[in-house]
C-alpha cells in the first residue's frame, strides 16, 4: 500500500525540479507550467454547478501566459455520468509580441456548451466531452468544436475496490469554424491520486501542437467535489 504522504512528497519533489530551473529548460525546450483547479458542486441528484481556475505561465515557474476562470451549471440526463453544461469562462491573456520582450494584455469573454459522456471498459474508465463555444475577444466574435477523450487507467488494486493511485491519459482537439480550421491539439499524460471521495491529485505533462509549432507543460491539478 502506497502511503499518502510519501506519495505527495513525491509530486511536490518533481515539480520543484522543474521549478528550480526555468532558465534551463524554458528557453530550449519551450517548458511552461500549469497550475489548474477543477472543482464541482452538487446541487442535487440532477443539478451541479462547476468552477475552475487555471494560472498558466510561459516557463516552468513565473512570467504569466494566461489565467481562466470558468463556470457553469450543469445538469444530469443519467446517473452514469452524462451531462449537459451551459458555462461561461474570462480568459486574461498575456502575450508576447514577435520575439520582443514587450507583452500585450488580451481579455477574452466565453460562452460555451458540452456534453460529457462516461463509459467503462473494465476497470478502465473513459471519458467523451464535447465543447462548443462562442468567444467574444474585442470586437470580433469566434466559434470553435473541441472533442476530448480522457483514459483513466487504476495502477493499484486496494481491498474495497479503491483504487487510489491512477493513471491518466487524454488528448483534446479543437476545430475552428472559419479561417484555419485546425487550431491545435493537446496530448496529455499524467499520474494521479485519490485521497478521498471528494479530492484527487494529479502531476502530468502536456503537449500543445498549434500550426506548426509545438509547446510543452508540466500540469499540477487538483479535482474537488463538494
């Protein structure tokens, strides 16, 4: 059995290496770090209302690249997992002009639609969300299709059927409606652990493919129920 504390020391070790050292790795290998929390209210049998922050920065530790917030509520059409969502999201971006160390501020105004579908396949769980959203950056409006496929695979198998320490796997696209139709596509891989029922963490690493150029990032992300 995996101790807890022995786990998370673990996690935080890993992350304060790639941490300690944006200078060497950020600038080769274009290195970014993301810090995300996902969280989800219960209302009901039927009804949630979901919440997440995303602080997102250009090198492993600092020199912010963008934060999110996002909410919603959602609505249960089954107790297996599918869900409807209407959401709205504020992106504040900060972006990079050429290769100038000059910055400008970017806010962006989101309204999305998805549906989240949960299947199992064994102890193997999938995930299929479908997002359409409608993106309000100055003057101009966007429209853009993302579909994710998420793979959560347990790595332990505890008595009572818990399974705390997992993997998790999942690749994200997303289309534009006009212009380049392909936006990007991000392939992520990652360990996670369940501490309870309510709270779950997870240390990955991401990749981002956008036309013709690729980033990558360390995630740090903690899922919450209430």
């Amino acid at each position: 059995m995996i101790k807890i504390d022995n786990f998370l020391i673990k996690m935080i070790t890993i992350f304060i290496l790639f941490s300690g050292a944006p200078n060497l790795v950020a600038q080769e290998s274009n290195l970014g770090n993301w810090l995300i929390y996902i969280g989800n209210k219960k209302v009901d049998s039927k009804w949630n209302i979901h919440h997440e922050v995303q602080y997102r920065n250009y090198n492993a530790i600092g020199d912010l690249e963008q934060l999110l917030l996002r909410t919603g509520i959602g609505y249960n059409l089954t107790e297996n997992g599918n869900n409807l969502l209407l959401g709205y999201g504020y992106i504040h971006s900060e972006n990079y002009l050429g290769q100038s160390d000059e910055k400008v501020s970017i806010g962006e105004h989101r309204i999305f639609q998805q549906f989240i579908t949960k299947q199992k396949v064994g102890k193997v769980g999938l995930q299929h969300r479908y997002r359409f959203e409608q993106r309000f950056v100055a003057d101009d409006v966007k429209l853009r299709f993302r579909y994710f496929l998420g793979i959560n695979v347990p790595l332990t198998n505890l008595n009572e059927g818990k399974n705390p320490l997992y993997l998790s796997i999942y690749n994200e696209i997303f289309i534009n409606s006009v212009g380049n139709i392909f936006d990007r596509n991000r392939l992520y891989g990652g360990i996670g652990y369940k501490l309870n029922e309510n709270l779950k963490m997870e240390l990955g690493y991401m990749n981002q493919f956008l036309n013709q150029q690729s980033r990558d990032q360390v995630n740090v992300l903690a899922f919450v129920n209430f």
